[in-house]
C-alpha cells in the first residue's frame, strides 16, 4: 500500500486525484489509507520522503513569489543521474531552471535503472526538446575497462529500445 502511495506522490497525485483514478478493490482501499496516512502526516507535523518534493512544487506552483526567490537565489542546477529522475522531480526541475534554463544534467539513458522506483526514462529521452538550445555531450570515454568489454558493452546496449545511441570506447588495449 505505500508503494502505491509513495508512487502516487512521485507522479504528483494526491488523495483526491488518487481515488479518482481508482478502478478495483485495492486502488479503492489504497485510496482509503491515503487520505488517513496524509490525515496522520498532518496531526504528527510530519512529512514523508514523497511529501519533501511534492509539497514543494505545490508551494511553487500555488506561490508564484516564492517560486521566484527560488529561482533568483539559483543562478545554475546540477542534476547528476538524470536518468533516474521522476515526474515530480522533473516537475521542480521545470519551475526551478525556468525561464533561464540554466540547468546542467548528467545521465546515460542506458543506466536507468530504478523505474521500480518511479524514474521515467523520458525525463533524460526528451531533454533535448524541452530544453531547446542545449548542448549535449556525450561522455564515450572509458577510463577503466579494456575496448573488448566495451565492445561487448556496446553490441548489449544497442539493443535496447528508445535510446539516444553512443559508441563507448578506450585508448586502453584490448584486454582479455
């Protein structure tokens, strides 16, 4: 039940919307534990790891001046494995770099890993799109492995599906 609930709030869903959405029993159940589990938070002063953005991109959302001292105290954004964001971190990202768009990322499409956990892979797919103008980089160096696990690397990775493409390599030998 709480995965379900700390899903919800990485897509930025609260109680209501929740119940809204729910088609069987156990969404209607989780719906349920959601607006007491939230009642619980509230009574207590609490905030669960979900609540730290969500709350957050309400506030910005609902408090455009706010927003903007946020956005004036943040001259530029680093997200490192952008890959593994969420909606909701995506969401504030959004609010936060524009309209500057002073926002650096790093990420590989190919390490997302943690869907699981909410990450959506089209946060790092669409990048170029939403932030029109960017540059991009692509880091194809390695430092560590040998060019025949990297080749192996390669011919794996461009199997999967929905992928911007690269070409790992190494000025180290060939290895075993």
């Amino acid at each position: 039940v709480y995965s379900r609930i700390a899903a919800a709030k990485n897509e930025l869903i609260g109680p209501k919307e929740y119940e809204s959405r729910s088609s069987d029993f156990f969404e209607t159940r989780v719906a349920q534990v959601y607006y007491l589990y939230e009642k619980k938070l509230q009574q207590n002063g609490a905030l669960d790891f979900g609540d730290l953005i969500f709350k957050t991109v309400t506030l910005f959302q609902t408090t455009p001046e706010v927003l903007e001292s946020y956005r004036h105290q943040l001259h530029y954004i680093l997200i490192d494995e952008y890959q593994d964001t969420n909606r909701a971190q995506y969401i504030l990202t959004r609010l936060l770099s524009e309209p500057r768009n002073n926002l650096c990322v790093v990420g590989d499409d190919d390490q997302s890993i943690y869907r699981w956990r909410g990450a959506d892979i089209q946060n790092i797919l669409n990048f170029e799109a939403d932030y029109s103008g960017c540059k991009v980089i692509r880091l194809e160096q390695n430092y560590r492995s040998t060019q025949t696990i990297l080749s192996l690397a390669n011919s794996v990775i461009s199997n999967n599906q929905g992928r911007k493409g690269k070409n790992l390599w190494t000025s180290n030998g060939g290895g075993e």
